[in-house]
C-alpha cells in the first residue's frame, strides 16, 4: 500500500486516486457423496488502482490492477498509462468520497472460530442431518470465506471492514426402486446457524423424496400459485435493480419516481427498503467499494416508488443524495396467514424468469405440492407463466417472514394471476 | 501480444515447488495465469477504459497424496521455496475425523509432455486510443441511426490468457486471445422499451471490428419489432432453432449432463444411458477446446490436460462424457481436456468448452416450410440445467410465429423452452446443413463457477412446450 500511494503522489498528472485492496482467506471441503474429495485453501489479495484525470469540464478514469511482482518502475509504468487512458475519457465531474476512517468488522459469530474448524462443525451438522430410507447427500460443498476490504483514496478516506460469509451447496437425492432424483440446494449465510442449517437440510430432504413421488399431472391446474423466498428475492430484486442510480443514469430504468408498481393493486401493498446491513446476510458491509457509509433507503413504499438508490458517482450524476451500493433488500410482510384451501405451492424451479421489459413472469418448475382440501399431490414437468404487471397487482404476502441469502422478507406470497401449464 | 513475462520468471521455481512439494506428497502440479482483460465501454453519456473483470493474475498448488486433493491458491511462488513448500503441507492438516473419510486412493496421472502454444492476434497492433474512438465512432452512429434510442451502448473487450503449468513430468505454457464487441440499445416506440444488442466476436480485432458496423441494422430492426412482439400463448409447438438456441439446447439440455464430475457423485442421468439412444437419430453432437476455434477455445486445460475434441452424441447415441483429471481418474477413463478454473483462486471442475450440434442434411427454408403452425427461436437469454432429472429451461430472447410454412411479421418474447430432455432431444426430425458457433456465452456450475463458453450448431426442427 505504502509503495503505491508513494507512486501515485508522484505522478503530477493525477488528480485523484482510489485503491481497494481485497485480501480474501478461505477454506473449502468437497464431498462426493459424503466422502472427502478435495481440501481448498486460498489465500489472495486484489490491490485495484483507479486514477482520475480532471480535464475541462470533464473526470476521466481508469483502473487497473497491481501484483506483488510488481516494481516501481512498473508500477510508475502502470500509472503513467492509466493516466493517459484517463485523460480521454469525458465523463461528468464528481466528487470521490470524501475524509472518512474507520476500522469495522460486520457482526458474525465466524470470528469465534479458525477456519478448518469452522468447516468441520458445518460438515458435520450437513452430514449429521436425519436421513430417511432413500434419501442422502450426493454431493456437499463447503465454503467458509473471510474478506478484508480497504479503501483509501486522494481525499482522505482510509476505511478498512472485515466481513464473513459462507456458502454450502448440498444436493439432496433420493434413490427409489424406479428411479432417482434430486434437487439442488445453495445455502448461503454470513452467521454460523447449525440448527438452522440442519434444518433446511433435512427439509430438502423430505422435498427430495417428494419430487420422486411427484407426477406429471394429467388434470388441469388452475389455481393460486404459491412462490418461497428463492423466488421472491428474485422478484423483488429486480424491481430494486430497475431503480438504482446507474439504470436511471443510463434510461434503461422502466419505472421513476412516483410512479406505481402496483396500479390498481387487489392484494397486500409492495414496500421495499435497501440496506447495508442485516443480522445473517451473506451482503451485509459498512461501506461499498468507494468507501460510502451504508445506511437504508425505502425504495417502493405501498406500492409506489419513492427512491431511487446507487453509488456515490451515479447519485452525482443524477444530482441525488448517494446512498452507497446497498446489498440487503427488507421487504414488508403482509396478511396472509393461510393458503387458499386450493393451491399451487412451488418448491423448486429451474429459475424464476422476471421481465419487466416485456411483462413476463414464469418458469419451469421441478417440484410443487398440489392442494385441494386434505389431499396433497407432488407435481413435476409443469411450468408457470403470466404477466408481470397483473402478479404484481393481486401479490399478497404472508405475514411470516424469513432471511434467505440477501433478502429479509415475506416467507411466501400468493399469485392469483398466473397460467400452469 | 506473448507469454506472460511474470510466468516466465516463474518457471523455475515453479519447478522447484513441485520437487520441494514432492518430498510430501505423491502428485504436485502448479498453475500459473497471468490473464490480461481490457474492457472499453461508450454509451450516451459516459465512457470507460480499464482491466476487463476477467484480468487475473495468481498460482494454484495441486497436490495429493493418492486419497484426497489439496489445492492452495495464492498471488505468487516467489521467494523461499522450502518455506513456501513447508506451509503448504502444513495448511492441509486434516482433523482425524476427516482424514479418516475420504474417497480413496486415487492417484493422477503424469504423463511426460512438453509442449509450448501460441494463438496470434492483432490485439497488439491497436492502442487504446484508436480502440476508444472506434467505440466512440460506432456509438455516435448507433444513436444517429433511430429517433427512439434511449441509449446506445458498445463495448470492446479483449482477454489476453498465458498460462503455465507444471509437474514432475509436464511442462506446458500457452498464449491466446478471445475478443468480443457488443452493440446494444435501449430503446422506446409503441409505447414499450425493450433492450437488445448483437455481437460479434474473433481471435482478431480487426474481424471485430469490421463485424460491427454491419450488425446495426439487424439490431434496430429487432429492436423496432420487439417492441410489438406480445407474449405466447402457452402451449406445445413445434419450432425451429436458430444456432443460438440450437447451441442452448445442447448445452443445458445435454451438455451439463455428460460432465463426467456429475458421473462420479451419481448426480447425472445420462450415466445410465452410455451407448443408447438419447436423442433422435440424426442428432450428432461435439464439444471441446480443439473442437472449433472460438471462446473456449484454449491448448491445455487447467490440470495440465490437452484440449480435445469429444463426440458426445453420434446418430443419437450417447458415446461418452466431458471431464477433468480428477473425475476421469476416479471413473478410469482418460480425461478429455475440460478441467477449468473460474480463476486460478477456484477449483477444476468437468466444463463445457465450444459445445455444438454438427450441421445436418436439410435447407432452413424446408423446415419452415415444413410447419403449418409453430415458431422460429431466436437468441439465447439464459437456461437452467438438470442433469439428474433431465428437466429442461431455456430462454430465448423472441420468437416469430411461422403460418403455413412463413415466417410471418408476428413477434413474440420472452420465449421459456420447458420440458424433459429425452422429449426435446427425440423430437428433433430436421438438422439444417447450416452451422454456426456463437462465441459470447459464460457459464455456471449451478449459481457460481463462471467460465467463457461458445455454443451453437445448425438450425433443429423440434417440438417442445411454450410458455
């Protein structure tokens, strides 16, 4: 660090800097089939160098990256041209973050524990998890990661964060007399749970033997369509994309201030708050990678966008207060405590397909639970589709929440606007 | 451009960490990749010039003892090699728990090869200047070419890749190049904004950018019409496939299922299928580093493996599977050249290179006109595999509705492609003699391990639900 700001201060040609250093520590176990296969260990630093050119009316920019066998005369080297590549880009002035320090650590119980600890007691809750006859983990893979994150840059800022996060993909399969299935599960979390994880486990499990049960249907399914959270981050997040800054900066946002998500809405009003932190989420951070102090924006509230939200320079651009680049979303629950006595309750897709720019929602889906009274029926090889604007106007949401990856919200909603097909 | 001076200062001691590694354990390789990205990015209001997010630089430290495999990623090798060796094996310590649960003895081949690998490129003959203000001149006239742009975007990306490897008996480098242009918009009319983009793509800059100018007429046509394109009515139809999608099809469809790492945890269907029918018979279909040139297009792979070609369908029978070192060596089988690395911080795992159906006997012009009523697919947006169920999703960006054996005027989009794979695969009855291989895709093994793939083929008549 010392060596290249020496060299930045050097070049007379600059007239700011920004260098982020990442220096990421992990620990990674690979099963196969609940056998270990391979031990990871990575131990790397990112050191990214970004120069600013003031020329006229403009800041140009430019980036690029510095290795430990980098000398000083590379490294003069690397400045002098990024400088050169700067001085041609005719982008809008803005102001860098300005004098901030700071040393943080996000909250997570992973600092009380070495690494190959930590992934030895996450193996042994995965493969300590109650198997039914049939059921079992085919393939476990652990990821335990410790980043710290520096930024520094021309106008004093000096901020340093240390954050966890960890990630375990466990595929459950079940092995019948016909046939054998699975379905794939990522887990990600930024606190170490084990009764929390045990349990989504041994419920994938329990989801796994069903999706060999499940039929094809061969009666029409017409019915509300219940989603989980997988599928309600996916939702909402992109809603929240559509409204940050560099979309808005850029035109290619749909929807602005003020205007309606939800039009003539029949169901629970949509609000949607961003923030930096949340107890548990894997994108929880005191500041993003221009060193902005991360706070919490309501984006959409009862239906109506109220904000936008994005980094320091596109919030410039746009003549906005920056909100930093917020990575949790909070999402209002709402009133639904029961089903409907008839329902479609989705439980795996290949991937919920979102597009607002053609009012498109739909996908395939690989499990779902049938209900119509007290008989449940598991469903395969059926797909889902509807438009965008009418699922978002009769959208009603349970009144439970649950955390799931970046998102804090609504454990389920109810769809009433959609085609199985 | 040529290899990576920093891996060259490196070779040595590269060699010397594999002697020193190799008094602990039995296999030791070292990876080295230095990847040079440049990304240049125009648009309306701003513009960019810096490292391309592919741009890496770091060594990965492979190692067994012949029951279970350690890897070590970090930033360099250099300095004092006993050391570094001495805390390598110390960082592998297995609790007694685990050490005593591993899969087995398995010990990886090394096989003796020397062999040294330049692709040219003309990447070196543009400066950054000229390459911006070719940005520059493409955007102002993608924005002069419609009243209704909102934005128009192009970007140059170019990907320098120099990597070493070297074990007790093998000692490989390699140097290449990828580079990608994109024109994209957005764009207003008939009340709606839609997105699009068309690319084009070379080992050549110059190919690049001569593509591009041309492309822009295509874009802002498919812009206009898609924003009257209206969404499907769901259903079963039969369709046609352009090469993108034809390519989407052979790599979520089938092509995750014969990654021969899914073979080894039991986690694909098609383990059960070697050497029977699973597509229709006039379905042949390749992949591999060496199988084409394009963006996964490389001379070894990341254990050290040369590139191959593999015949994974031959007249609808599965022939065999794709694979790293590892996975071949746990199911006996020689490895075919398709262990990749995210990055030299990730693990190897079984990955589709260039991945196509091979071209058939029929005119495009005679599958259309073979449909009374159906949709021609076009342009791939995304899919999802499912290789121990053969579920199937894949996304294409629009459709047009065939009448009678036309093309008609009649837009629909998105398009999701869903079903079972053997359906899809046994359904197809016409192959185009056409063929194209689209060399702008990436790829994950399910939601993470992103690599640069290429897909495509020639056009398929098949049947398959629309929603």
């Amino acid at each position: 660090m010392k060596e290249i700001l020496t060299a930045l201060r050097r070049n007379t040609k600059l007239s700011d800097y920004q260098i982020n250093i990442h220096h990421k520590q992990s620990y990674e176990l690979f099963f196969v089939k609940s056998k270990l296969e391979t031990v990871r260990r990575t131990d790397t630093c990112d050191r990214e160098v970004k120069v600013f050119v003031d020329h006229g009316e403009y800041k140009g920019d430019s980036q690029f990256f510095v290795y430990p066998s980098t000398d000083e005369t590379q490294l003069d080297a690397l400045i002098e041209d990024a400088a050169s590549k700067a001085a041609q880009i005719n982008n809008k002035s803005y102001e860098l973050v300005g004098e901030q320090t700071g040393s943080y650590e996000v909250e997570s119980n992973f600092r009380d524990y070495d690494m190959p600890e930590l992934a030895a007691l996450v193996s042994q809750t995965v493969f300590g998890v109650k198997t039914r006859d049939g059921a079992a983990l085919n393939a476990v893979e652990i990821f335990l990661n410790k980043h710290t994150e520096t930024v520094v840059n021309s106008r004093g800022l000096h901020k340093t964060q240390v954050r966890y996060e960890a990630m375990v993909e466990a595929i459950p399969t079940y092995n019948g007399q016909t046939q054998s299935v699975e379905l794939y599960e990522q887990y990600n979390f930024g606190s170490y749970d084990a009764q929390a994880l045990a349990s989504q486990i041994g419920g994938k499990l329990e989801e796994v033997e069903a999706r060999y049960r499940a039929v094809r249907p061969d009666f029409a399914i017409d019915c509300p369509v219940v989603l989980g959270p997988r599928e309600l981050m996916q939702l909402f997040m992109s809603i929240a994309r559509d409204l940050n800054y560099s979309a808005v900066y850029a035109h290619s946002n749909l929807r602005k201030k003020g205007d309606l998500v939800q039009k003539n809405p029949t169901g629970d009003r949509i609000s949607i708050t961003m923030t930096g932190q949340l107890p548990g989420c894997v994108r929880s951070a005191k500041f993003d990678e221009d060193g902005m102090s991360l706070g919490s924006i309501e984006l959409v509230k009862e239906g109506q966008v109220m904000a936008y939200y994005g980094s320091n320079r596109y919030g410039q651009y746009l003549g906005l207060r920056p909100t930093g680049n917020l990575g949790c979303m909070k999402v209002a629950p709402g009133s639904v405590e029961t089903f409907p006595a008839t329902h479609l309750e989705v439980i795996s897709m290949s991937g919920l397909q979102v597009d607002a720019f053609n009012d498109y929602i739909g996908g395939e889906v690989r499990l779902a639970y049938y209900r119509s009274g007290e008989t449940m029926i598991p469903v395969t090889g059926i797909s889902i589709s509807g438009k965008l604007s009418q699922v978002l106007e009769s959208i009603r949401f349970t009144t439970q929440t649950t955390m799931f990856g970046a998102y804090q919200g609504p454990k389920h909603a109810v769809l009433t606007a959609m085609t199985v097909f | 451009m040529s290899f990576s001076e920093f891996l060259t200062a490196r070779r040595a001691t590269a060699k010397e960490l594999v002697a020193e590694l190799g008094k602990y354990y039995s296999y030791v390789s070292v990876l080295g990749a230095d990847v040079r990205a440049k990304s240049i990015r125009v648009d309306r209001n701003s513009s960019n010039l810096g490292a391309g997010r592919d741009t890496e630089c770091g060594f990965v430290v492979k190692m067994s003892k012949g029951s279970v495999f350690f890897e070590y990623s970090l930033d360099d090798i250099a300095g004092d090699v006993k050391a570094l060796a001495a805390k390598l094996a110390e960082a592998f310590r297995l609790s007694q728990a685990l050490a005593a649960n591993t899969i087995g003895q398995v010990q990886l081949p090394d096989e003796p090869l020397v062999e040294s690998f330049a692709r040219r490129s003309d990447i070196g003959a543009y400066s950054d200047t000229q390459l911006l203000d070719a940005a520059r001149g493409l955007c102002e006239r993608l924005l002069q070419g419609s009243e209704h742009i909102l934005n128009g975007v192009v970007s140059l990306g170019s990907v320098e890749v120099s990597k070493l490897f070297v074990s007790k008996n093998r000692e490989l480098d390699q140097n290449y190049t990828w580079i990608n242009g994109n024109l994209m918009v957005v764009y207003r009319e008939n009340g709606k904004v839609v997105q699009a983009h068309e690319g084009a793509y070379g080992t050549h800059m110059a190919q690049v950018l001569a593509q591009l100018p041309a492309l822009q007429e295509k874009l802002l046509h498919k812009a206009h019409m898609l924003t009257l394109a209206k969404a499907i009515t769901p259903g079963t139809y039969d369709v046609i496939t352009d090469p993108s999608i034809t390519g989407l099809i052979a790599h979520e469809a089938f092509g995750h299922g014969v990654e021969l790492d899914q073979f080894v945890k039991d986690r694909a269907l098609a383990k059960q299928y070697v050497g029977k029918y699973v597509a229709s018979p006039i379905c042949n279909m390749r992949d591999g580093a060496a199988a084409t040139v394009s963006a996964a297009s490389y001379f070894f792979d990341d254990d050290g493996v040369l590139a191959g070609d593999t015949q994974i369908i031959k007249d609808g029978i599965l022939l065999t599977g794709i694979s790293d070192l590892a996975s071949a060596t746990q199911l006996g089988l020689a490895p075919t050249g398709n262990g990749r690395r995210e990055s030299s911080r990730r693990k190897a795992y079984s990955r589709m290179t260039n991945t196509f159906f091979e071209p058939g006997q029929s005119k495009l012009e005679d599958m259309i006109a073979s449909i009374a009523h159906g949709y021609m697919l076009f342009e791939t947006s995304n899919g999802m595999e499912d290789p121990k169920n053969w579920a199937i999703q894949c996304v294409a960006q629009y459709g047009i509705e065939i009448v009678d054996g036309k093309l008609t005027d009649h837009w629909v989009s998105p398009v999701v492609m869903s079903g079972y794979v053997p359906d899809l695969l046994g359904s197809i009855s016409m192959v185009s003699d056409d063929f194209k291989i689209i060399g702008s895709g990436s790829c994950g093994k399910g939601y993470k391990e992103w690599v640069r793939v290429s897909d495509g083929g020639p056009a398929l008549k098949a049947k398959v639900k629309l929603g």
